[in-house]
C-alpha cells in the first residue's frame, strides 16, 4: 500500500502526522477528479460556444446548438466510417460515405 510506504519513508506512524499532511498524503478524492474533470469539460465547451457565435454573429444559445450537431455528425461519420471500413475499405471515401461503383 503506497500509504505505508510514505509512513516508512517518513519514519512515522499514521497517527503521528497532522491532519493537514494526512489529506496531502491521501490525495484527492474520487469526487474531486470528477469535478476537476467537469470543470475542464465545461470551461471548453464555454469558449467554443462563444467563439461560434461570434464567428456566425448568432446568440450563444444557438451556438451550443450549433456545436451540439456537429458533435453528432462528427460521430456519425466516424461510425458510418469504421463501419464502412470494416465491410471494405475500397468502396468507403474519406468522409465515410459509401462509394458505388456503377455497373457498365
């Protein structure tokens, strides 16, 4: 356990560190990396909101909107892709799209 091998290293025992170096040593909680993470994810999606609604010159709530399908459609053609390719990746253009080949 990587908590008693601090104590060894330190040459303390559990109880003989304050509370403030106990939470140092413990690190952060589940709970803090998932805010930490959400906080990242938001502050994100906040500029590339603004940043398409002044490049479109629309309100911020269309942005998001704006945003949220393109998020979709990139998926999508990710998937059709992968899809695609796996079927045959010499009928499948750059876009995911399957390509058909007319008959002569």
């Amino acid at each position: 356990n990587m908590l008693n091998v601090i104590y060894k290293l330190a040459g303390k025992q559990a109880g003989e560190f304050t509370a403030e170096e106990q939470e140092i040593i413990a690190g952060p909680s589940e709970k803090d990396i998932v805010y930490s993470g959400l906080e990242e994810v938001m502050s994100v999606a906040v500029e590339e909101t603004k940043d398409t609604a002044k490049q479109l010159n629309i309100t911020l709530k269309l942005a998001a909107w704006v945003n949220a399908i393109n998020k979709i459609d990139r998926c999508y053609t990710c998937l059709l892709y992968t899809s695609d390719a796996a079927d045959d990746l010499l009928c499948v253009d750059l876009g995911g799209r399957r390509i058909i080949k007319k008959k002569k």
